[in-house]
C-alpha cells in the first residue's frame, strides 16, 4: 500500500506522495523481487476544513474530476507540488469556510507510472474504483499492457 499519508482523518497532505511511495517500494525490493510487487494507488482525493484540528472534523473524500470541478466552481487555480508530485488548492467555501484539497491527476498518475517502469514492478492496483478519472485510464491503456486476473 502507497497511499494514505494524507488521509481523512489527518491534516492536509498529498494521499500518495511520491518520496514515501518511493520509500515503500524501496524497503519492499529489500525483501522480495520486483515481479511480485503491485504499486497500491489512490483513485481519489481528500477536501480538508481548515484550520485542521486533530480529533476535528474529517475530510471528504472527493474523485480527482469531482476536485477539478470545486476549483473551477471556485475560481481558483489548481497548484501542483514538484516535490510530492501531486496538484493542490485552497478555497474559501459560501460560509466562509477555508479549503485544502489534495488530489491525483495525470502528472501524478504519470510519476507512479514511471516508478513502476524504473523499478520493473509486476504493475498497480487500485484502491475505490469507479470513481471519475478519466486521465489514469487514457494513461494507463498507453503505456502498459492491461491483464485482468480472477
């Protein structure tokens, strides 16, 4: 599993950033061979209230086009962090509430993707399918062979 550093009941933090994924894949490789290692990957987001207060209110989770939709329904820019390799924004909500949101998008999905083909893992498996993110699969059917085990 390489996600959930930001999760929703901690503060506001990429879900799957990709130094500790890294980390993980690394330590993993210690103790057995790349061919039987399956990269866990996020098909979601997290919206944070702020200020976050331990113990508080837990963030929602959100699919990465849902987030897309809250930044442009909010007017703001989505950033993108070089050293998570993860997009971010803030928004103030109608009450006045402040907003973090932490999401995957093409450029993160295509950082995991690249971990995968240095390291010749076995390939990736996905954590809350059938949320929107259209972006993965387009990625995904292009650069890898897709086979569907039962």
């Amino acid at each position: 599993m390489t996600y959930e550093w930001g999760y929703s009941g901690g503060p506001p933090l990429a879900v799957s950033p990709i130094g500790p994924v890294t980390e993980v894949v690394d330590y993993a490789l210690t103790e057995m061979p790349a061919e039987k290692i399956m990269l866990g990957q996020n098909l979601y987001g997290y919206d944070w209230t702020l200020p976050f207060i331990p113990g508080g209110e837990y963030a929602r989770a959100l699919s990465p086009q849902q987030a897309i939709s809250v930044a442009r329904e909010n007017n703001v820019a989505i950033q993108y962090s070089e050293q998570s390799q993860a997009p971010f924004f803030f928004y103030t909500d109608t009450d006045g509430a402040e907003h973090e949101v932490w999401f995957e998008d093409g450029r993160s999905i295509q950082a995991k993707f690249d971990l995968i083909k240095r390291y010749r893992l076995r390939g990736i498996s996905y954590w809350k399918l059938g949320l929107s993110f259209p972006q993965n699969w387009l990625l995904l059917d292009d650069q890898f062979e897709i086979r569907k085990r039962r």
